[in-house]
C-alpha cells in the first residue's frame, strides 16, 4: 500500500464513508486501543469539530434546536452535506435547503439558518465607499440615474416571521410558535456590525429594481398605489443612502 492510499484509506474511515474497509486492515492498534477504537476517535473529533462550526455560524439555530437537537439536526445534515471545502466558512451553505426538507423540523426553522447563512455572508463581503444623498441634488436627469449598491447588501425573501423570532431568542424569552409571513428581508453590514429588516412590500419591489440596475423613475413608480406615493419613495431612497447602501457614482 503507498502514501496515497493510506492517505484514503485514513480519510474514509475518518468521515465514516459506507465503504470504507476495517481499520484492522491498514492500521495498528496498542496495548489499549484497538485500530478501530484510535481511527474513532479522529472520526468523532472531526465530526464535532464541524459540528462545533455549525453551531458558530448558526447560534439562533442551535439556541432554537438545543443542545441535543441541534447535534442531531447537524450530524444529519453533515451526513446529506458532507464538507467538500477547505474553509469551514461554506460548511453551512446548504444548511437552510436541508431544514426545509427535514421532516418534523420546526417551520420557521429553515428561514432562521437562511438568515444567519445571509448575515454571516454579507459581514465577509468587501468594504465600500458610501454614496453621499447630495450627488442627488440639483440634478435634472435625475429620474434617468441608476445607482451602485455596496457588496454587503442582500434581499433575502422569507416564508415566516423570523425578525420577532430573532429578538425573542437575543431577549432569552420562549418563542412563540412559527408564525407564518411571506417577508422579504434586508441584510447589510456597517463597519463591523451586521443589521437585518423587514421591508415593506413595495419597497421590497422598489430596491429589487434597483439592484437590478432600473433609473429612479422605474425605481419610484413602485410606490405609484400609495396615496402618499412621492413622499414614500424619497423616503425610501433618502434610507438607502442613510443605510450606506448605496456606493460609489451615481450613474
């Protein structure tokens, strides 16, 4: 046997694969340890290392699932999901999609791990340069103008009410039972600090549009059903600006 196939021999009975081969057959054991009980216990250390990251990544998650449920829930998921990156940061990236499908998960449970999934994105994205309101002013183009947004901004659309969730568990209270509501969320960092909120529905179109790279008219005319409808939209993106999500030049 040379290098590399010990080298994959170690690694399947390490990630528990279905075919790896007894220890016994490549490895030694001790006076007190057999192979299989040395091969076990890198086995479990690995598993509870990533296990350990999980629990990092998505502390709301684990706080809702406790303790016991939450080694399951990830112990499952590692099984469905196994680590296929060098960085323990993408371990979660699947994590969401996989509590969806979980049978007998709590509802909400998957746009909670999506939530976090997004913050933890967007605190690694780059830094940017924040746009001023004031290159807004005095311009007679100014509905034809499109706008850059900063890398940590993201619209994360929900199916329940994870935003009350959320403060519940960060005030260590019970949480209410799932509570299901179509939302769509923004997630964005300052400096060093990650912030989350509901928008409403029409805003929610209004900075869709705008990411999509739509002028100011197309961008305002989300609001057109409002009665307030001038006011609500340059409230809306005198908020962008004040949020620092929009960057550089004003096209």
């Amino acid at each position: 046997m040379n290098l590399e196939q010990m080298q994959q021999r170690f690694w399947d009975l390490v990630t528990r694969a279905p075919d790896a081969r007894p220890a016994e057959q490549c490895f030694v054991g001790t006076a007190l340890l057999s192979a299989d009980q040395r091969l076990t216990i890198y086995a479990d250390m690995f598993l509870w290392r990533q296990i350990d990251s999980l629990r990092e990544d998505f502390p709301k998650t684990a706080a809702l699932l406790g303790e016991h449920g939450s080694y399951h829930a990830f112990e499952d998921y590692l099984g469905v999901c196994p680590s296929t990156n060098p960085s323990l940061n993408q371990l979660g990236h699947g994590l969401a999609a996989f509590l969806y499908r979980r049978a007998g998960s709590r509802e909400d449970l998957a746009d909670l791990a999506a939530l976090e999934w997004t913050r933890n994105a967007v605190f690694d994205e780059a830094d940017s340069v924040a746009a001023p309101a004031a290159l807004l002013d005095g311009r007679e183009d100014a509905a034809a103008v499109r706008f850059q947004f900063a890398p940590a901004l993201r619209l994360l659309d929900l199916r329940h009410d994870v935003i009350n969730l959320w403060k519940e568990l960060d005030e260590g209270r019970e949480p209410n039972p799932p509570s299901p509501a179509a939302m769509t969320v923004a997630v964005w960092r300052k400096e060093f600090l990650v912030f989350h909120c509901a928008l409403a529905a029409d805003e929610a179109v209004a900075l869709r549009r705008a990411l999509d790279g739509a002028t100011l008219a197309h961008i305002c005319d989300a609001f057109a059903n409002r009665e307030d409808a001038v006011p609500a939209a340059l409230q809306a993106v005198a908020s962008w600006f004040a949020e620092q999500w929009v960057v550089g030049e004003i096209k």
